[in-house]
C-alpha cells in the first residue's frame, strides 16, 4: 500500500473483514492505525513522551489510554462506537499527521485535532460528502476557467457561492455544475428553478461523476483549493477567492477532515438544458394545472447516463470542463 494513509475505501474493507489488524502509518515517530472490529474499537498507537501527560478528553465513546510494550511507553487513542468509525477515521489521519509532519507530541496533536472538530461541530460546519463532491466539481470548473481566461473573469463567472441563480455565467450563456460519486450519471436537482433559464440566455449543465482514486492518484478537496489558492494569489486576488470559498461552505480545518482523493470516473460532460432535457420548471407544472403554491418545496434525481451532450458545446465550457487538478 502506497501513500501514508489507508484510502477510505480500503479502511473500509478492513471493517467489513472482521479481522483486527495493526497497520503502521508511513513516517516517523511511528504511528500505528489499530481496527479491532470484533472489540469494536479504532484507533492510534504513539509513542508517549517521557513528561507527556494524557489529553483531556470529554467526549463519549472516544478515550486515551497508556500502555507499555516492547518499544517502550506509549499512548493510544481509541474511538468504540461503530456508527463513527467512517466519520472518525479522517480524524485519526489528522492526529497522525499532526504527529509525524508536524512533530507534535501525541496528547497535543489529539487535543489539537479534537478541538477544531469541536469547533466546526459547534458552529454547525460539517462537510458532508454530498456538499464536499459539490463543490470539487465547481472548482474543477473554475479551475478550467482560470486557465482559459484568467482568475479575474473566472472569479466574476462563479456566482454558485453568491446565491445567484446559477453557479457560473459567462460569455453569454449560464453553467449549473453537478457532481456524483455514484456509478451512472445520476444527480440531484435542488429545485423547480434551478434548471430554468434565465431570460434568453442559453443554459448548460455541467456534469462531473468521480469516484475514489489510490493513494498516489487525483486530488483530495484540499489539493483543489490550494491549487486555486495559488492561482489567485498570483494574481492578487487571494482575499476576493478567500470570500468565495467561504461563501460556498468552505473553512481551512476542512483540508485536514476531507481525506477522500477523487479522480474523475468517466470525462466529464455539459449537456444543453433545452425542451429535450430531462427536468421539471414551474411552467411545466402550470402548464398542467399544478397549483404551485402547493409545493413547498422539491428536489429530485436525473439519470443522465446515456443522455447525449450538448451539440455543439461552447469551446469555452468544453475545454474547461476536461481541466485537470495540478497539485
């Protein structure tokens, strides 16, 4: 196994095998990732310090606990509810690497690390990984746009983090982005509006389906947003970006919780949202009788595996949407 970290995936085949296993984390001090699923326990073995005390640690189903063994004092971290495994095992990354890349004592980089997820649980900033996919696929547009017509007009193309009707809107005509984890091309509409035009300007959606890449492959959300970060500053424009991102949901301790890479699963495509694309608009529904007053809110799913791209598509849009993240 390449890379420092198990993937996602991998951790969690290791659940489902119900064999406890000792996986040593790539780096110094050693690190060891411990998945005891028969206890049922996660978790991280240290090295202790010879004056280093046991965190404080207040939450319930997590615990530090010390023990001796052939390579000396250490501590271990230990996380025993199993509906957080998933959830905790980037936590235990971030430790990790708070540890090894950051030479932190072990309690420090456990109080450290538990503190800023206090943080965002307290201020009700959770990622989750339908938000996390939605916004990779805004930046890989963004990015494309960067290098097409520079961070200036691309900046003013992305209205998604501004509330606008749509999430970017240049050279004539508006883009709603959409990305899926899933095998087909499946993605959730938020609205009745969300795929209707805008006055006479023509409407694309542009469709990213990724999936879960190796270790030494694709991009974690973090990468991306460092990539775009440099960008903008060169161009004297971080503060501008800085206010975009955090409009669109994103705060930096999230580089450290988004340990997912992704690579795309298949090219990404834009289709044209026109009479003969698959969704539903108030005049569709007032067309029938629907008294839309009704209908307080909708949301629904598009497969659009299969379903032809637009012809043609905006040189523009079409070379933006095949950029590649360079990390």
């Amino acid at each position: 196994m390449k890379g420092r970290h198990l993937s996602p995936a991998s951790f969690e085949q290791y659940l489902r095998s119900g064999v406890m296993i000792e996986h040593p984390v790539d780096g110094e001090p050693r690190v060891t990732l411990l998945i005891n699923p028969g206890a049922p326990m996660i978790g991280l073995r240290a090295p202790r310090g010879l004056y280093e005390a046991l965190p404080q640690v207040r939450l319930e189903h997590v615990s530090v606990v010390p023990g001796h063994g052939v390579e000396g004092r250490y501590l271990e971290i230990h996380i025993t509810n199993p509906q957080l495994f998933g959830d905790a095992y980037p936590v235990l990354c971030a430790i990790a690497d708070r540890v090894q890349l950051q030479r932190m004592g072990f309690s420090a980089a456990v109080s450290d690390t538990l503190h800023v997820l206090e943080q965002l649980l307290q201020r009700g900033q959770a990622l989750t990984r339908e938000r996390e996919l939605g916004l990779c696929g805004e930046l890989l547009l963004f990015i494309g746009f960067c290098r097409l017509v520079g961070v200036e007009k691309a900046l003013a193309a992305w209205r998604g983090p501004n509330a606008e009707e749509h999430d970017f809107g240049i050279d004539g005509f508006d883009i709603e982005v959409k990305t899926t984890a899933a095998e087909r091309r499946i993605h959730w509409v938020e609205s009745l509006t969300q795929l209707t035009e805008t006055g006479h300007r023509p409407l694309f959606l542009a469709s990213h389906q990724l999936t879960e890449a190796g270790p030494d492959d694709g991009w974690r959300l973090g990468d991306m947003v460092a990539a775009v970060r440099r960008q903008a500053t060169l161009a004297g424009l971080r503060q501008d970006l800085d206010r975009r991102l955090g409009k669109a949901g994103w705060t930096d301790p999230f580089a450290d919780m988004c340990r997912t890479r992704w690579r795309r699963r298949f090219p990404s495509i834009a289709y044209a949202v026109d009479k003969n694309f698959p969704r539903l608009t108030p005049d569709m529904l007032d067309a029938v009788r629907v008294d839309l007053t009704r209908l307080t809110d909708v949301r629904y799913r598009v497969d659009l595996t299969g379903q032809p791209a637009a012809a043609p598509t905006p040189t523009l849009l079409a070379q933006a949407i095949s950029a590649e993240v360079t990390t």
